[in-house]
C-alpha cells in the first residue's frame, strides 16, 4: 500500500465487557457523512457514571462500548450541510465544541408533549452506544476522535478554554437541577455534598441568585477548601459536626431568615444523604434529587411528617438536554469562577482503567486525591 492511500487511523478504549478492561485500539479516521461532524478530542471528563457503568453487571448494552461523555473538543472535518451549532453559531474546522451525549427523538410522548426529552424512549447516547467494535468506532469520549454520527445530535460552539469546556455537560446536570429549585434573591441554599457535582452546584447557585449557601461534606476538607473557592458561604465539614441533630440546628441558624434553607440540593449518592436533607429544608422549601443517580437502597420516609406537613416540594432531577447545555455554557466560561481548579489530575488515555480504579476504590492517583480527572488524549504515554 502507498503512503497516499495508507488509511488514517486513531485511538479508542473500548471497555471490553461489565467489569472488564479498557483496551485500546487503533482504527480507521471516517470521513463524515453528510449531516455528520468528527471531533477532534482535547479532555474527557472521568465521571463517577462511567465508573458505575464499568463496575455494572448488567445494564442491557452491547459490548464492547467506548464510554465518556463529558467531552470538549474541536471540529476536525465537518460533513456536508453542516454549517451552524445547536443555536445557529457558524462552526468552521478548528472550532471549539462541546457535544451533548444524550440524543433524544423529538417524537415521543416525553420529546414532543411532555417536554421531558430526558426521559425519551427513544434515548441513547454516545458513550454506551453503539458497540464500538463496528464502525464508526468513534463513539465514546475515551479516545482521539468522536464521531458525531446521529442527525438528532447537538453541538454547540465554545468561546472558552478546554478546561471549562470539559464542565459542560456536568454544569448541564446541575442546571436542571436549579432550574426545577427556582431560587430566589435572598435565598439560603444548603449544598449536601462536595463532589464535582456540589461543588458545581455551590458556584452555580451563588450566580444564580442565592445569597447565602452552605455546602456540607463528609470529611473531605480539600473539597470544602473548594467550596469555599466556589463561594460558599458556610461550609461545614460532618467529622467536626457527627451528630445530625447538631447539624440540623447549625443549618438553621446559619439560614438568613432563621427557618432553615429554602432550597436544598442532594448531590449524595447515599439515601441517608436523602433523608438528612429533609432536615435541612425550612418549611414550604424545596429539596431537589440530584445525587442519587444509581440505586443506594431505601429509607423510613414519613408522607405526613417528612412531606405534608412540612408542605416542603421534592423533585428528582434526571440528566440533561439541549436547553440545560446552552444555559450552562455561560455559567462554565463565567471567569468568576475558579471551575479548572477542580480539576486534580490530566493523565494520558493510557491511565483510564487506572483513574477508574482510583474513584472506585475513592484511593489517591499519584498521591494526590481526585476530585476531578480528565483525560487528554494528546498527552504522550509514559
Ligand atoms: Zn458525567
Ligand atoms: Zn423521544
């Protein structure tokens, strides 16, 4: 075979079965289809749900998949007819973009009437699907190209840095979750969690309008370092607080109005998370769902006392969709807040299976705790 005619070819780690390895692959570059776009990496995001996909026995996807779906990039070669993003930015070769990986129908009964596309039925999204062992190959986050395949897909433009971008889709998880709080000015928000998705909410939150919030964590105390980097107003760190009780009296008096937080976010994976939450909401409050993502069992929830006559609303926020993404790329390029800092650890993709383990386990990576790792493609394999 000539050089002239030699296929291109690029990385991608497939995830070869539930709670198997991550193996990468050389294969070949596809020229995009019309309607298509190929995406040039630059990060990919590590998220806690790629772990719990990686660790999950069954969840009805075909192997082998390329996960990752906080994915920013730039456009490597843009298919014909594609001339514009989601919201009519004219997209050139070498622009910035940030792919939204869900990819709804439009169609069904939550697209069209419910407007929860969330919740389609027709849902897929890059990262699990399809089986990457078929062309495109490209279809997952973990790798040097994404091909952007699926003519319902959504692609915005970015004015900002790789390390915002990257924030993209996990600030889209928590603008929805603000958007069902509705918080108010003068507001006291309580931010139970300081992971990447509280200590996000915690900036969030602070330009959208709270006055005061307090973010709670377990014992992590670089994290509430964080928080209090994300404007936090009030961190309190549960080993200097055990008791709950105590914890509960503290978030009421430390609430601007004495009654406790009119808005409280669960970013907690735990049901006790849950439950101590109810705890925090004044009376007629709001407590938004956000934390727990994968199932972590059942608690005692009392309809009279926990629900009606607190009079308090609780809402389960489910992942994200085009309008959280265009509302969160201000947020994510607002340089008021010190988003990149959140990110501990830039490993080449070489180190994924090795940065999974290291959230799983909840073990350093180098010494150094993750709060946030992404990978960058780019980076030379050591
Ligand atoms: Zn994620
Ligand atoms: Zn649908």
């Amino acid at each position: 075979m000539s050089q002239l005619t030699a296929v291109r070819t690029a990385r991608a780690a497939l995830l070869d079965r539930p709670r198997g390895n991550f193996v990468i692959g050389r294969y070949p570059i596809p020229d995009p289809a019309p309607g298509g776009m190929l995406m040039k990496i630059e990060l990919c995001g590590v998220c806690g749900t790629d772990v719990h996909t990686w660790q999950h026995s069954d969840i009805g996807i075909d192997y082998p998949i390329s996960l990752g779906h906080e994915i920013v990039g730039t456009v490597a070669a843009l298919g014909a007819g594609v001339t514009t993003d989601y919201i009519g930015k004219p997209l050139q070769v070498g622009d910035r973009i940030g792919v939204i990986p869900a990819i709804h129908c439009h169609q069904c009964y939550f697209c069209a009437i419910a407007k929860t596309p969330e919740k389609c039925i027709h849902w897929k999204t890059y990262g699990t699907w399809p089986r990457a062992d078929e062309e495109p190959h490209f279809t997952g986050g973990y790798g040097d190209y994404l091909y952007i395949h699926d003519p319902n897909s959504v692609v915005l433009k970015m004015d900002t840095t790789p390390e915002r971008g990257v924030f993209l889709e996990p600030m889209a998880v928590v603008v929805h979750s603000l958007l069902h709080a509705q918080i108010k000015p003068g507001d006291t928000v309580v931010v139970q969690g300081v992971g990447p998705i509280g200590l996000l909410t915690v900036a969030a939150a602070k330009v959208s309008g709270a006055s005061k919030v307090i973010a709670l964590g377990r014992r992590n105390r670089v994290r509430l370092a964080l928080a209090q980097r994300m404007g936090a107003d009030v961190v309190i760190c549960q080993q200097d607080m055990p008791e709950q009780e105590e914890r509960k009296r503290f978030v009421r008096a430390a609430s601007l109005n004495g009654v406790g937080a009119d808005v409280v976010f669960n970013t907690v994976g735990t049901a006790i998370g849950f439950k101590e939450c109810l705890d925090y909401v004044r009376d007629s409050g709001t407590l938004v769902e956000v934390g727990n993502f994968v199932d972590s069992g059942t608690i005692p929830f009392n309809p009279c006392k926990d629900l009606l006559e607190k009079g308090i609303k609780v809402i389960g926020s489910f992942d994200n969709e085009a309008e959280h993404f265009v509302r969160a790329l201000p947020l994510v390029s607002d340089l008021r807040l010190p988003i990149p800092e959140l990110i501990t650890h830039t490993i080449p993709l070489g180190r994924l299976q090795e940065s999974c383990e290291a959230i799983r386990s909840g073990s350093a990576l180098d010494g150094t705790e993750i709060v946030k790792a992404v990978i960058d493609p780019r980076l030379p394999e050591e």
